[in-house]
C-alpha cells in the first residue's frame, strides 16, 4: 500500500554508517536499527510491482555525438563522427552507438529536455529533485525521486532493500547532487560501491562465507533478547516488537540465500557476464538487472570512473578531455552495456515492469571550443595542448526510454539544425519526474509529502508524464 503521509524521519543514521556496518556492527544493533528505520519495500509481491533503472552519464553526455546528430551543420558545430541508420523510420545515431541502433525498435529517443541549470549540481538537481534554481547548491534542498519513491514505498520490511545504487548517484567533486533532503538519511539507497568486474568484488552486508557464522549470529541474537525481555514486557509502544522485526531483516539481509544470489553476478553464465561486458558499466548494468528481477524497485548505477578518460566523467570540456576522443574511447563500454541491459529486460520478459532511463545532467555545447589541456591521459593531449571540447548546454539534452510498457521505436521532440535549442516538444525535470512516478504506480498529481517543518509538498509542480511515452 502506498503511503500518502508520513511523520518526520529520524536523522540518526547515516550512508557511511551503514556502508560501516557489518558483523561488529550488527552486534551492535546498528545495521537492523538502521533497516529498522527503513522498513522498505510494498506490500505487493515482487513480481507484481513496477521497477526502474536510471543510467547516470555523470557530468553530461554530448547530444551531437551520440543520440542528436546534426551531420548538415557547419564543421564548428557537427564533429568528426558519420552518422548510422537505426532499426526506428527517421532516426540517425552517432556512429558510436551501433548496438543500440540496431535495438531502436526496443526504447524510444526524447531529444527535448531543457532546464536551466547549467552548473553539474544545479543542473542534476533540476532534473532529479524538480528544484527550479538555476544556482549550485553544496546539497539539495528537495528530496530526489528515488528517495521520495521509496519514502512512499516504505511501508513493510523486505529481505533486499527496495533502493539500490549500484555506484550511485550521490556527488559531483564536493557537491552533493542527491539525497533525501528533508525525508532524512534512512531514505538514502544501499549502496554497492567499487568495481562489480573485479574477481575479488563483494557487497557488504549481504551474505555470509559459512552456516557457522550464520549460527553464531543467531546465538548473539537469542542473548541479546534474553537480556532485554523485561523491558519488552513493559513496551506500551510495540517499539521492542518492532525492533524484533527489523533484527531479523538484518539477519535475513546477511543469511538468506536469495538475497546473496540477487547480488552474486557469479550466478551468471559467462555468456551472459561477456555479453554486457566484462568491465565496470557492463557489470554494474547486470546486477541492476539482477535486483530488479528479484524485487528491488529503484535502481541507480553512475557510468564514470577510469572508462570515460582522464577526468572520469562525461565533462568533455577542452581542458579535461579531447572531447572526439573520449566520447569515441568511452562509446563501446556505453554501447555495449545499454544495449545488453535492453536487451535483456526485453529477453526476460521484464520490459513492462521495468523501465530503463538513460541520461546526464544535461547536454553540451553544440559550438565547439577549442581550450589548452590541462594534463595528459586517456583521451586528453599533454598539458598545454590546444583540443577540442564541448561546454554544458542546459538547453537541449537527449535521453532514451526503454521497458515500462512504454511505446517504443520512436522519437519525441526534436531540436534545431545545429543542437542549440528545443523546437519541439520541450520537456522539463517536472515532466521527467511525473513520467517515471507514473511508471511506479504513484499518483504524482496527488500525492504530497511533508517538507521539513511538516507541511504537506507535492512531489511533482506543473509537469505531466510525457504522453508519447504512455
């Protein structure tokens, strides 16, 4: 059942000191009183209800050289990349992304989201909170949609959490670019950090390498409420029976078979490990895969790090990178990763419980500039260099939309001839975050939470779901 009020959260815990939690931790209490104040996932069965994947380009992805190609324009607009016919009428990628154009007919293309954030916080904080500032902000002051879907999600305890990031989204450099805000940090998701590709890759918390130690929790457990039987009897606000419940939620996060199994990629055939890619994204877009199949609803997975080039974002201005070539070192993890995670939702019969979203922050500038290096590496020239880059460009992004039920093979809106401005169609953050809550089975038209002094707020300001996509 979803929640349409709720009371102020407590503020007592926090991401670090869950991803700190483990045996010790439970000893403690710390890792069931923090599932405690979680009390996640609804009460309908997991195969019933809906899920979403948000893929996240940290730092924005050029539109021009990917989804939006503008192979008419003038040499300082359109790059070095050709253009390729995909499998949807009317529609050219990027050379790039030959994968997914042969998959087209799977997601659909939306080339018309404009906002006015054109800093990384402002600008992900537009599009993933619905704040309307244009300014950077150190940490939000609206909660994200992740965590406002699992607040109202939140009613019964479940064995995995019901918000998962999978390298989330949580920072750009020292800016936080979302959170929970007001709804407190019990709302944050469980993240899963670190290289899910690496042989010696293991999520904390989940799992335990033997019966024995599953056994000797247990005993912990049975001590623990020998000690405090008497103040359960004289509990009059069930919190000791409450407590109860979220202690063995915790022991069920550490012992069951079937949560350690939705996190296990080793679960996977290699066949199917090798068809994502057996790199960083490839693997991250498996094992959301993974847990939205077994029941989480909200999943995030952040593509940076080593395999978008030197500065390990998608922040392609010229003294960060090459612009041509990091998109063109980058494109085959990208392309590979999407197109396996489409395809596979489509293959497992999950395309209309699941939605795929695929974006950045926002696009870049269709003018290119041309700015010293500010160092060498992978896809940037030594310091000094003169190279290529594209700059933030707020006023035009493109994304993909794939599973959910949605109509397919299609694109919505359309910008000008040379990428600068929507002339068609425009869409905001509001819409963005209606369409995905409608997917979620939440009224977002009605539907209100309470702010930080408890007033009720709605969690969508004059945006609809993007009606191609119903």
């Amino acid at each position: 059942m979803m929640r349409t009020s709720t009371t102020t959260c407590s503020r007592s815990q926090s991401r670090r000191e869950f991803l700190r939690a483990g045996l010790t931790g439970f000893g403690t209490l710390s890792l069931p009183a923090l599932l405690r104040l979680r009390a996640q996932a609804a009460a309908t069965p997991a195969r019933e209800r809906t899920a979403v994947i948000i893929v996240w380009l940290r730092g924005g992805c050029s539109h021009l050289d990917t989804y939006d190609p503008k192979p008419q324009a003038a040499t300082d607009f359109r790059g070095p990349f050709t253009t390729i016919a995909t499998r949807t009428h009317g529609l050219e990628f990027s050379e790039l992304l030959p994968r997914q154009a042969q998959l087209s007919d799977k997601f659909s293309v939306l080339r018309s989201m404009a906002h006015t954030g054109g800093g990384h916080p402002a600008g992900s904080l537009q599009l993933l909170s619905g704040d309307p500032d244009a300014q950077d902000k150190l940490t939000p002051v609206y909660p994200d949609l992740m965590t406002v879907a699992h607040y109202l999600r939140s009613d019964q305890p479940h064995i995995l959490p019901n918000y998962v990031g999978v390298n989330p989204i949580t920072r750009y450099d020292n800016f936080t670019i979302a959170g929970p805000a007001y709804l407190g940090p019990s709302y944050e998701p469980f993240s899963v950090t670190g290289d899910p590709s690496a042989p010696r890759f293991q999520v904390p918390n989940v799992g335990l390498p033997d019966a024995g130690q599953a056994d000797r929790l247990e005993a912990r457990i049975r001590l623990r409420r020998s000690f405090d039987g008497f103040r359960r009897e004289v509990d009059q606000s069930g919190v000791m029976r409450a407590m109860d419940d979220f202690e063995a939620q915790a022991l069920n996060l550490l012992t069951s078979p079937d949560a350690a199994r939705a996190f296990d990629l080793a679960a996977e055939s290699p066949r199917v490990r090798d068809r994502y890619g057996l790199n960083q994204w490839g693997q991250q877009c498996l094992m959301a895969r993974r847990l939205v199949e077994a029941g989480v609803e909200i999943v995030t997975t952040t593509f940076d790090g080593p395999l978008c080039g030197r500065v390990a974002n998608w922040d392609d201005h010229a003294v960060n990178h090459h612009v041509f070539d990091a998109i063109a070192y980058r494109a085959p993890f990208f392309d590979q990763a999407v197109s396996a995670l489409i395809e596979d939702i489509h293959d497992r019969g999950l395309d209309k419980r699941v939605l795929v979203v695929v974006t950045g922050e926002f696009g870049r500038t269709p003018r290119i500039s041309y700015v010293a290096s500010s160092g060498g590496g992978v896809a940037s020239a030594p310091a000094g260099t003169v190279q290529p880059g594209r700059d933030h460009w707020p006023q035009a992004n493109s994304m993909i939309w794939a599973g959910g039920g949605i109509r397919t093979g299609q694109v919505i809106g359309a910008t000008d001839h040379r990428g600068e401005e929507v002339v068609d169609r425009r869409m905001g953050p509001q819409d963005f975050l209606a369409t995905i809550y409608r997917h979620l089975g939440i009224d977002y038209q009605r539907v209100m939470i309470p702010d930080h002094s408890g007033r009720p707020t709605p969690i969508v300001t004059n945006g609809q779901a993007i009606p191609e996509l119903l």
